[in-house]
C-alpha cells in the first residue's frame, strides 16, 4: 500500500506537467490557425503554413515542430512590420548588449581578480587624426571619444605620468591593448569590427598589432620600443570648471574629441558616473570589447564566450565600429589629497584602473540607449 501511494505521489506532478503541455500545445495550435501567414516572406515557407493550417486533423510530432518555428516566425515577422519598431529595436538590442558585457567583465574581475587584456584602443597607435582607426570611426563616435598624446620620450621612459597611467592598466589586468596606425589600411569589404584584429585577412598594408605596457613601467607596440613622435591611447575627454583646463602632460590635453572640439566641463562623465564631478577633472581610458577579449579568458575561471556587436539606430556594423565601449577610471586631479590644479600627476594616477561603466560606440549609457529604444517615431504622433 506504501509503494502504491509512493508511486500515486510520485506521478501527479508528471500527470500536471503533462496535462499543462498539452494545454499550451492546443493554445499554440489555435493561436497558429488564426495567425495571419501572409507575412511570411518565404514562398515555401508560406506555402507549408497555409497547408497546415487547413489541415484538419491532429499534427504528427514534425509538424508541430514546424508550427512552433512558425510561430516564432510570424513573431518576428509581427516586430519587423511594427511602425518604428525596425529603427528603435537596433538600439534596444544596443542596451541589452551594453548591459550583459558590463555583467560579464565584472563578474569577470570579481572571481578572476582582473579584467581580461585584449581590448581595442579607439585612437591611432601614432596619435594621428586620419586614416587607420579614425576610418573606422562614426562621427558620433569621434565626438564623444577622444585621445590622450603621449611623447615617445614618456612612453619608452619609466618614470612620471606616463609610468604611472601603464602600471595603473597593467596591473587591473590590461596588459595589452589591440591597435592600428594611421598607414593602417584594408581591402573593399572589410568588416570594422574585425580591422584591428592582428590576424584580420583584408589588411593591405600595417596590419593592427600590441600595445604592451612593460612592468618596467613603458609601452612597446608590436614588440617594440616606441618610434613614432606621439603615441594615443583613447579616453572620454574630461573639462573641469568652465574655464578651468584639465590634462595630464599639459594643461588641457584631455579635453580634445577626436574631431577636434573641445569639452569645457565633466557633465558627459558625470552623467555616466555620479562619482566623478561635474566640475572635476578625470583621467578615463575608453577600450573596445572587441574581438579579442574573450579569446584572453580561455582557461580562467570564467570565459567570456563572446562579446556581441552594438550596432545602434546609428551605427551600422557594416560601415563603423559598433562595439560596446568599457570606461576605465585611471586618475583624478585632487584624488592624493592636494588642491586641484586642473594637471592629473603622477600621484594622483590610481593604482589600478576602475571599470565605471560600459556604453555603446557613441557614449550613450543602458539607460540612454533604452529610452530611445522606447522613443515615439514622427510615425505615432
């Protein structure tokens, strides 16, 4: 008697489970007779939808295989042909992508205990304003990004700022960065979100290599020592008070975008940081997840398997670079303890660099790219 109400107890769940799979089944079903099949581009597939649908008896186990990949069909279909919805999907796509990345790097620095290397530096290794990355660049991208210049003496020495901002990525676990040059150039039909892969096979001449940062504290590209006046690493420039000049090397360098105007205050980094003032002056170094960054976690603790592109309302993958862009804190001025002079020394370069947020390719923020995700088109009104 045990046994049998062992066995009774045992089978009502599965009994419920079932009668609740055939439930949703028949609701698939109904739902999938009255759809309208007409939306389906696909002329065989058309065909099939509208052969089952006047079918009259039961479905073989194929067949509502099929009506369920229908379903999703029309599904998709239904979003498409939606007014606006086409436009406003690309950036709400956009902020899931943003969201997740950020999830996935800092759970990522909070069990491995860095971020992973291989990020995409956004400027010209040689600190150059055309050609190489700056082709790849949307001109929304280029107003809101920027570069920092470092002459080739700070960044082959190993002492002052420039020891300082290297050993602050390094030790956060940055060690290398991928990057191309102004010579930098590819074949007809290249993809930008691969262009600064070094192994990328569309490459005509200067093919995009290392920045490694030393732990002796300097900065070598493609295995070696620094040739070129200048070299950039990309930033989102940083203003203090209006009127004030905030910079690391000179007195306003951080405030230049790359198409050459000028930011007066912190508001942009504020806004995506309530930490960092709108009157202060930052040091932020803005990396591209690219391709490469889930290759350098194979084998830790956690793997990033794959980092998506952003392709935003904006930005198409196939014409710019669309990759989310992580925003590392690398320095404050007044961080030490002194009087803001609106100059970021040595001393006030951060140990190791904080991930303060990731955004899409033109600096929009999750809850920017959602809200115009959800934005009324002249359509609505």
């Amino acid at each position: 008697m045990t046994n049998s109400l062992y066995e009774t107890d045992e089978a009502r769940p599965q009994q419920r489970d079932n009668k609740m799979n055939i439930g949703q089944i028949k609701t698939a079903i109904t739902k999938f007779k009255n759809a309208n099949v007409s939306m389906i581009k696909d002329d065989a597939m058309r065909a099939k939808a509208q052969k089952l649908q006047a079918k009259q008896k039961g479905f073989t186990l194929l067949e509502l295989l099929v009506v369920i990949t229908l379903l999703a069909t029309l599904s998709t279909a239904a979003l498409v042909a939606y007014d606006g919805a086409g436009e406003n999907a690309r950036d709400a796509s956009a902020a899931t992508a943003v969201n997740t990345l950020e999830g996935s790097l800092r759970n990522y620095r909070s069990i491995v205990g860095e971020y992973p290397e291989q990020f995409d530096n956004l400027a010209n290794v040689d600190a150059l304003l055309t050609g190489g990355a700056m082709e790849l660049m949307s001109d929304e991208t280029k107003k809101f990004f920027g570069q920092l210049i470092i002459a080739k003496a700070d960044a082959n020495g190993t002492t002052g700022p420039s020891k300082a901002i290297f050993d602050s990525l390094r030790k956060a676990g940055l060690e290398e960065l991928q990057s191309v040059q102004n010579g930098t150039t590819w074949s007809d039909g290249f993809v930008p979100n691969l262009a600064m892969n070094e192994s990328y096979p569309k490459v005509t001449a200067l093919a995009g290599s290392e920045i490694e940062f030393t732990e002796t504290g300097s900065m070598k590209f493609a295995e070696a020592v620094i040739a070129s006046d200048n070299v950039a690493l990309s930033i989102v420039p940083s203003g203090a008070a209006t009127g004030d000049s905030c910079g690391v090397f000179t007195a306003g360098d951080l405030q230049t975008n790359f198409d050459t105007t000028t930011v007066a205050t912190n508001a942009r980094l504020n806004l995506i940081s309530d930490g960092l003032d709108s009157d202060g002056c930052d040091l932020v170094i803005a990396l591209g997840i690219g391709k490469e960054v889930p290759g350098a976690t194979l084998g830790k603790a956690v793997e990033i398997a794959q980092v998506p592109t952003v392709g935003t309302n904006n930005i198409n993958p196939r014409d710019n670079y669309a990759r989310a862009i992580a925003l590392f804190h690398v320095g404050q001025d007044g961080s030490d303890g002194s009087t803001a002079d609106g100059i970021i020394s040595a001393e006030e370069i951060f140990n190791k660099a904080r991930l303060i947020a990731v955004v899409g390719p033109e600096g929009r923020t999750i809850d920017q790219l959602a809200a115009d995700a959800t934005a009324s088109t002249a359509d609505d009104s």
